[in-house]
C-alpha cells in the first residue's frame, strides 16, 4: 500500500528537539558524564501533595469515568475566584471562560474558530512554535513582529504596517514569554487593546507563566486592561504554575461570544477532561497561593545562577524578572542549530537553538530552568569550557 500524507503535512515540519534527544543519547556514551538536559519546559517539581492525594482518592472512584463533555462549574467557579482574588478581574463562570486540554490544544484550536484562509494572524518572531502550528491549520497567513532588545523584546505595534494590521483578524501575544521572558505593563496592554479595537483585531494573550515571577508583583493579566474584554481573551494552563503538565488541562477566559464560539468549535473535537483532572484544578486553583510560593522561591533561585553565571561568561541575556526559561545570545560566529549541537557534543549541556522558534532567535538559544541550582552551576562551568 502506498502511503501519502496530505500536502498540508508539508507544512509542519519535524521538531527539533527530538533530534536533539537523540544526538544527546548518543553522545551521553561518548562523553562519559550525565547530560544536563535543559531544553524543554517541562516542570521537574512533582505536584503538591493535596493535589497528588485529589487524584489518587478521585481516580479510585468508578463514578469518575463517564464523559465530562466540558468543563465543571467547580473547575469553572475556581477559575472566576482565581482572577478575582489574583488579577482583580471579574468573570462569569459561565459566559466568559471555557476549559482546554492543556495551553497547547487551545492555542492550535483556537484559530480555525475565528480565521478563514486569507485572514492575517500577527505573531512574534522568536515566538512559541504553537502559534504557528494554530495559524497553519487555520489556513491564515502569519504576520511576525520581531522581538529585540531595543524595544525591550516588546512587540512594537507602530512596526506592524497599516495594511497589514486591516487585515488582520488575531493577535497573540505571550508575556512573560517563551522563548524570550519579557515582562507586560499595564500601559503595554493598553495601548494593545486600543490597537485592536481601531483595526478590529480579537487579542488571545497567552499567560502560561503568569505565576513564574521573581521579584515583586505578579505579571499583569491582559484581561485586567481597560476594554480588554471587549477585544480579546487569555489562555492558562495548570501545566507549569501547578506542575500538572502531564494531567494536560488549561482554559480560556474573557469575551464572551468569543468564547461561546470556543464552546461550539470544541463540542466537535472532544469528549471533555476526566473528571478528577477537573477537581484537582479546582483545588489547585483555590489554593494557589500556598501552591506557587515555594515554587516562585525555587525557580528564582534557579534563575539568578543560570542567567548570571551565563553574563560571567560574556553572553548576553535577555533582562527578565520572571518565566521559566533564560533567552540568552552566545558569543560565537556560529549559527544557532550547529551551536547547540556542539554544546552537547562537548559539554553534555541540552539547550534549544533560538531559530526552533522563528528567524530572529539566530544567534541565541533558550535554555529551561528545570534542574536544581547545583546542575544549573554544573552547566555553566561545562559551557565555561566550549571551544568553537
């Protein structure tokens, strides 16, 4: 039998880390030391013990099997107190928030609801490979705003051409960032709001690093924005803040007839989160403040040794106060994919070259703060020792 994939596969090219991966086992033989994986951002904190305990008693329960279809009225009444009491923003629990099977299935989604082929979706370049994922099914075209630090990696909306901007139907914005952490203003997410009512533009703010900050107050929702309800939305997910990542659940909230329009594409795609998923959320949620404390403590920790051990070494790193990953250039006439091969080849040290996430990341690299303190100064003393 011959097997042909459709021509929209020649799209979605093959990820990079899993060729990362690979060279790594391969050259972890060689080396004769454990590799220091700091590639992908997945939480190396096991969940609280309230939680663990919630999904273990849930999951022993035979009644918890049966289709949930969508989300709770506990997970969605949790969600409303979580903004309020966080972000002071006020939510209908069932008008304005609709749950997803983690962060990255509402992102790939949520595009086919508002895009038609044709319509202009505007982006960041370096910017979270979802993005592009969700544009492409859409079959929109993407409108990247380079991110650099002259404009404090902030997207620059006077760059983004009037022409372009008319035609655009979706902006999608990520703050604090990945690949690169830059932090949101209250004045920022203003003027995005007035942008996008001038051209009519719907604004989904991905916050999946909201609780990831190390120095004062918390980041700021996009929905706590004068007007912002009126043009756009917020996606969040429990993956990071709660260590739930594998439990895949997240959500979105704010306008609601777009969400209601959520609602309609999503009654189509799935059967809903199991249950015990659904309260563990819950609690999670209720208990957040108690949940993300120690876990701020130890990520800034992690943070202040990765990103100034990697200025010690004469890098340049992306001032940031919060996120969960370090946006770093490395001072090497050498292009980023090569680079970070060479960086396993010789030190053991996984970190993802910056064009994994759009043309302008050449000449950086992202690396995740998901090891403990002493192998993050391992890591810098093995990059210490790089000849290229």
């Amino acid at each position: 039998m011959r097997v042909n994939p459709s021509k929209k596969m020649s799209l979605f090219e093959p990820a990079i880390f899993a060729k990362l991966k690979s060279f790594a086992k391969q050259q972890e033989k060689l080396l004769g030391f454990n590799l220091i994986d700091l590639s992908l951002g997945s939480p190396d904190i096991p969940p609280h013990d309230m939680l663990l305990k919630s999904m273990s008693e849930l999951s022993s329960q035979a009644s918890s099997y049966g289709y949930t279809l969508t989300g709770s009225n506990e997970f969605y009444e949790a969600v409303a107190r979580y903004y309020l009491r966080v972000n002071k923003v006020e939510l209908n629990p069932q008008h304005e928030i609709v749950q997803t099977i983690g962060s990255q299935e509402g992102l790939v989604h949520l595009p086919i609801a508002f895009c038609d082929p044709g319509d202009y979706v505007l982006t960041t370049n370096p910017g979270y490979v979802a993005y592009a994922a969700g544009i492409t099914l859409a079959g929109a075209t993407p409108y990247y705003i380079p991110l650099d630090g002259d404009n404090g990696f902030l997207p620059k909306l006077s760059a983004i051409p009037e022409e372009i901007a008319h035609k655009a139907k979706l902006f999608i914005l990520n703050m604090p960032g990945n690949p690169v952490p830059m932090a949101p203003s209250i004045e920022y997410f203003t003027e995005v709001v007035d942008f996008a009512k001038k051209y009519n533009i719907i604004v989904l703010h991905d916050a999946a690093y909201s609780e990831f900050y190390f120095t004062g107050d918390s980041p700021i929702s996009f929905l706590a924005a004068p007007g912002a309800k009126d043009v756009g939305l917020e996606i969040n997910s429990l993956s990071k803040s709660f260590s739930l990542a594998g439990a895949r659940v997240a959500y979105i909230a704010g306008n609601a007839e777009m969400i209601d329009i959520i609602k309609q594409l999503k009654s189509n795609l799935d059967f809903g989160i199991f249950n015990p998923i659904q309260a563990t959320a819950a609690l999670a949620l209720d208990h957040a403040e108690e949940i993300t404390a120690p876990l701020r403590t130890t990520f800034a920790k992690r943070h202040a040794i990765l990103m100034q051990g990697l200025l010690n070494l004469g890098w340049e790193v992306a001032p940031s106060n919060g996120g969960m990953f370090v946006w770093a250039k490395y001072p090497y006439e050498i292009d980023s994919v090569s680079f970070a091969f060479k960086a396993i080849e010789q030190t053991g040290v996984l970190m993802v070259p910056g064009t994994a996430f759009g043309s302008e990341g050449e000449g950086f690299v992202r690396l995740a703060l998901v090891q403990n303190e002493n192998l993050l100064s391992e890591a810098v003393s093995r990059l210490k020792t790089l000849s290229i």
